[in-house]
C-alpha cells in the first residue's frame, strides 16, 4: 500500500475537517505532527487520515478531547487489555443519560414558556417576554450544561 503525501488542504477535504481544527488538534497532541517536505508544507500520511477519522466519529459522540486522548492512548497500545476503554465509555453513558434528563427539563421549561404567548399581540403584551423578565427575579434554574463548547 503506497503512503500518502496529503498537504493540510488535502486532508481537510479528504476527512471532512477544517485545517484550523487539524492545527488544533495537533496542538492538543491528539494527532501526530507531520512529515515537512522540501518547502516546508506538511505532508500528512494514511495514519494521520485514519486518526483524524477516529477522532471526528469520537467527536461525534459528543466526547471531550480528554476522552479521546484516552481512546487513543488505548489505541495506540494494542496489546493492553480494553477494561480502561470499557470504563470511560460507561462514564460517557452516563453523562448522555444526565444530559437527556437536563434537555428533557429545558424542553418542557421552554414549552411552558412559549405557552404563555398563543397569539400574536404587541411585544409589550407578550407572555414569553413577560416570563423572561419575571424570572430575572427568581433563582435561575439549571436545566442543563449547554455552554456552546466542548464539555
């Protein structure tokens, strides 16, 4: 099998992911840093395209980078016993479970919320906007983790 020579671009397009987060990840150690050719671009091979496919379908599991670098410590130690990557995936149940539960709450606070305005009227009379305000002065809930980033 001949060993690809993919310049950053190139495997951006090849895997899905941007070169930014190809950097990144570099830089998080999760993968490898590359071959530099002649001119100084980096030259990806089969194995970086590999683990970077790895590492989106980890991310698409919603797992954290500390995760993956667990996995991928795993991985890269074939012959150790798989109990520690048993372990981390029943943990990453768990929080899934917990965050259904947090999402099931936000769902139904929001539906009670958007209940509270059925008809179009002036944005002064409106119910949603009234419920937004009331709550500013009670203690916020916390009906999730949801901070726009990795968790």
């Amino acid at each position: 099998m001949t060993q690809q020579a993919l310049k950053i671009g190139e495997l951006a397009l090849q895997t899905g992911s941007s070169v930014e987060t190809i950097r990144y990840y570099e830089q998080q150690n999760l993968l490898p840093q590359a071959m530099r050719s002649s001119s100084n671009y980096r030259l990806y091979g089969d194995a970086h395209v590999k683990r970077l496919q790895f590492i989106r379908h980890c991310r698409s599991l919603d797992m954290t980078l500390d995760e993956i670098r667990t996995l991928l410590s795993f991985r890269d130690t074939p012959e150790e016993n798989c109990a520690g990557v048993n372990t981390l995936l029943d943990k990453h149940i768990e929080h899934v479970s917990h965050r259904i539960k947090e999402l099931k709450a936000l769902q139904t606070e929001l539906k009670q919320l958007r209940s509270r305005c059925l008809t179009t009227q002036t944005v002064e009379e409106c119910g949603i906007l009234q419920g937004l305000a009331n709550a500013e002065d009670s203690e916020p809930k916390n009906l999730g983790t949801h901070s726009g980033g990795c968790h």
